[in-house]
C-alpha cells in the first residue's frame, strides 16, 4: 500500500465518521512512538480506530493487518491520551477497513474490533 493510498483512506473514515455524526478529537496521534489513525467521540465514549485502506486485488482483508502487536500499541497510545487530556472516559477500540474498488471504495466499520487486555 502506498502512503497516498493511505491518506486517501483516512480521509474517507474522516468523511465517514463525520457523516455518522462523530466528534473527530484528534487525527494522527502520536505517543511513545507510535500512532492513533483517528480518535473520535460519540456522546461519552472516545473511539480509537485504525484505518487500514487496500487496492480491491489484495489477497486479505485490510482489518487483518491489525495484529495483536498493532493493537497493543494502539492502547498504549490511548491511554497516554486519556491520561494527557485528564480524561476518565470509557474507550472503544475500531477499525475502519476501506477496499479501493472499480468505482469508489467499500467502507467497513468494525465497532469494538478489539478489546485491552491484561
């Protein structure tokens, strides 16, 4: 994948996620060398998600490529961003996975993908 096809993704979950009526907090969100593609809120709960975007000839599900590692990392962040913005809010974690297809792209939103673990 390359990083336009990237960019372009997240901005199709920008659209999307404002479209759903989201709060879009922070985009790109970096902490201890690593990174949040979008935190969001909807009523009181913050939303961790992780956009993952593919051309429609890729042999896996761009969700997929959201590995145990990933996700561990995506917490990590979260928690320094809870903690930074002194916020005591539940947190969802979800996945946005865009397919580029002949005409446009296949959006799929994936609520609670994954859940912090001890």
């Amino acid at each position: 994948m390359t990083k336009k096809l990237g960019d372009k993704g997240e901005n199709i979950a920008l659209n999307y996620l404002l479209k759903k009526k989201y709060t879009v907090l922070e985009k790109n969100y970096r902490a201890r060398r690593c990174e949040v593609d979008i935190i969001a809120q909807k009523k009181e709960m913050i939303i961790a998600i992780e956009v993952k975007t593919r051309n429609s000839d890729f042999l896996v599900e761009p969700w997929e490529a959201v590995n145990k590692l990933k996700q561990k990392k995506i917490i990590t962040v979260m928690d320094v961003f809870l903690k930074k913005n002194n916020l005591n809010k539940n947190v969802r974690f979800d996945i946005i996975s865009i397919i580029k297809q002949e005409k446009g792209y296949n959006i799929e939103h994936i609520k609670n993908a994954f859940y912090p673990t001890a």
